[in-house]
C-alpha cells in the first residue's frame, strides 16, 4: 500500500524516510522519476510504503506529540498512518494506528538534522522525561531559537555545545544522542559505560548547546531558493555556486568559532579574510553575531566550571590556550583522549575560538574536541561509529567537571 505526501520545503529523501520509518530505497523504488542526487521540488507528489502498524487506544490527556514520544515514533509517521483521522482533536477511546519502526528511539541520525528537527526531538524528550529542562537562550541571524538543555542538580556545572561550524551539524545529533542516553539513564536506573547516570547528576549540572549555528545548518542540508532574504549575498560570498556543502560560516558569512574576544585581533589578520565567505572570516568585531553572543552570555551568566566544544574532524582534542588553562586541563584532556581513543593536542596559532575565550576569561579546563576523521560534512553512513567515539569520552567530561573525581 502507498500513501501519498506532498514535499515540504526543507523536505529531502533522507528526512522523508527517517519520517515514516522507511529505508530511502523503499522510498526510491516507490517514486522512479525521482533521483536521489537530485533537490526535492516542494510541491511535489511522492508515494510513501506504508508501514506496519498496530492498534493503541487513546488514554485521558493524550496529544500527538505525547503519543509521538510514548512510542518513539515521528509525528509525520503518525498522521500518515491515521490519514481518516484528525489526530489535533483525539477522544479518550479512540482507536489509533501506531507505525511499527526500527528504532525505539526519539533521536535519529539517519538524516539531516537541523532546527526542526532540534526542537520536535527536545519536545518530545521533556514529554517523555519531564525533569530535562528547555531553555531559550538567545536567536541566530534569521530567528531560528538557539536552545539549551539541562538536565543535573549537582554542584559542578558542565557545558557542551555542537553545531557551530554549519557542515559540521552532524555533532548536533551526536549531542542529542547523548541527551538521550542520560535522559533514559536517569529514568531507568541504568549506567552508561559504567558510570551511574543517576549518582553523576547529582553531582553535575549539565547544559546542552546541540546547535549554536542552525541557519548554517540549514544552508549547508538544504540549500537555498532565490527567496531567501540573503540569496545574491550567499551566491556572492560562495563564488556563485548554489552548492554549499563546505559552508562553515553562519548566514552572513561570519565563522562563529572565530567571534569571541581573545586575541580576535590576532586572529583577523591571520585569517586575512577579505571579507564574508564560507569561512574563516572574523566578522567585524568580536561578538558581532547573535549567535556568538548568545553562547557567551549563556557562558557568563551561569559560570561553567567546565566547557566542551564539539566539532568534526580529526580525532584530535585541544586543551590549551596561552598559558592561561589551569595545571589540571592536560590530565583531563589526557583521560578524554584514553576514553575515546583520540589524540590530545597542544595547540598553537589558533585564537578567537569559543574555548580560547572561555580558558582566558574565566582559567578553568575548556577543550574543542574534533570528532571523527575524513571530509567535512562527514557521511550520515559513520554516525554510530562516531558515537561510539564519543560517548565515553563525553561521560569522562562529566565526571572530569567533578573536583573529586579527576
């Protein structure tokens, strides 16, 4: 059987398979007059595989998005396979069919991940774990919100944050993942590579970034059409290619990894950018950008004892900034590098970056870790394997941020 489903914009084959629970050949095969090496029109008329189901009957309270997370499912999914009904208006009794997927998870990086994502996946979580927290704390360029998650009570407080480098979004998932792991971690009882999630909270609060830059994201995973309020700019500033995938830079062309205020002068003129581009430029001044400035306000505001920077690639982890980082950053460093298998760096002639800055203001640990090794953006196809890199190391940064654990 096949239904029919209209491409949104935004939509890709990735994205619509992830929706309805389908592998993207299935979904291939289905539409032959459609090439996966080509954009989605929106508008256009695809016929989806539908999928199995099986029947749930609507309890006192029930809303889309709390049934969507009781069975881990998307809410596209949902409504494909209740097509007769409409799920905004559900009646205690009512009978319903629920997809049949592969995944008991709310997270998926079998896909582009982006704001949309983002936000459908931090719902459905707090629906599903009410004690995660969901914070607003600040906007990019074009409005899109820039979210924090925290989840922890303890003393020591931890930051990681993903997604500031636009073709390097596939860390937002990864971040997400995590949340995740703990979140269930947490409800559950359970350990994560041998730590007690629930006794680790306790000690630490955590707040999550997963996506500082989601106009580049979104640039980088769907491109643009000639609507777009900054379209002959983007086309300029990218030598007029309409291909952005080695995009780094957010909507105006400025690298937010190099926005904040440590030797930023430095850093311009080594950059030498002549202006907006994919990367590498400044901006104007330091903090020009509300992305940046949102994730230093955050920063400043609630005074983390430890930061983690995620982007991709390398395999490297970066712990030192001038002579300002505390004695104890390359033991920590050392011990993500044994958790996860990666190699600890001294880095010199790099400036203005987010974990420069918070290592000289504030002279506590900070790292940028570079996940996983190749060309950015790195393929969907290594997201477990890159996972599994970093889940030890991210538990190890939890427990590093405790004084008595190092």
């Amino acid at each position: 059987m096949l239904h029919p489903y209209v491409v949104q914009t935004g939509d890709t084959l990735l994205r619509i398979a992830r929706s309805f629970g389908i592998n993207p050949e299935a979904l291939l095969a289905a539409n032959p007059r459609v090439l996966a090496s080509e954009r989605l029109i929106p508008g256009l008329l695809l016929a989806v595989p539908a999928q199995p189901t099986f029947t749930y009957r609507v309890n006192a309270g029930d809303t889309l998005l709390r049934i969507a997370a009781l069975f881990a499912v998307s809410t596209h999914a949902l409504i494909a396979v209740n097509s007769h009904i409409d799920l905004t208006f559900l009646q205690q009794g009512q009978l319903i069919c629920i997809p049949v997927g592969d995944t008991d998870r709310i997270v998926n990086g079998k896909a582009e991940y982006g704001a949309r994502e983002l936000e459908t996946d931090i719902e459905q979580l707090r629906n599903g774990y009410p004690f995660l927290l969901r914070r607003r704390i600040g906007q990019s360029v074009m409005g899109k919100p820039i979210t924090a998650i925290g989840l922890g009570e303890g003393a020591s407080k931890l930051h990681i944050n993903a997604g500031m480098h636009a073709n390097e979004w596939i860390t937002t998932p990864l971040l997400m993942t995590f949340a995740e792991d703990l979140a269930r971690a947490a409800a559950s009882g359970t350990r994560i590579c041998g730590a007690d999630i629930r006794q680790l909270l306790r000690q630490v609060t955590l707040w999550l970034v997963p996506l500082v830059n989601p106009d580049g994201a979104e640039l980088v995973q769907e491109g643009m059409s000639e609507e777009h309020p900054y379209y002959h700019e983007l086309l300029d500033w990218n030598r007029g290619s309409t291909r952005f995938s080695k995009w780094k830079a957010n909507i105006r062309g400025v690298d937010l990894n190099d926005q904040f205020p440590a030797f930023w002068e430095v850093e311009a003129e080594r950059r030498d950018a002549a202006g907006p581009g994919p990367r590498d430029y400044p901006g104007p001044q330091p903090l020009s950008e509300p992305e940046a400035q949102a994730l230093a306000a955050f920063t400043e505001e609630e005074q983390f004892d430890l930061v983690v920077a995620l982007h991709t690639q390398g395999q490297e982890i970066y712990w030192n900034y001038r002579g300002y980082e505390p004695p104890a950053a390359e033991l920590i460093a050392a011990k993500l590098a044994k958790a996860s298998g990666y190699k600890s760096v001294k880095l010199t002639g790099s400036d203005a970056g987010y974990k420069d800055w918070f290592i000289q203001d504030y002279r506590k640990p900070g790292f940028t870790v570079e996940v996983g090794y190749g060309v950015n953006p790195l393929p969907l196809s290594s997201f477990h394997e890159l996972y599994d890199e970093l889940k030890p190391l991210l538990i190890t940064a939890m427990e590093a941020s405790v004084p008595d654990m190092l």
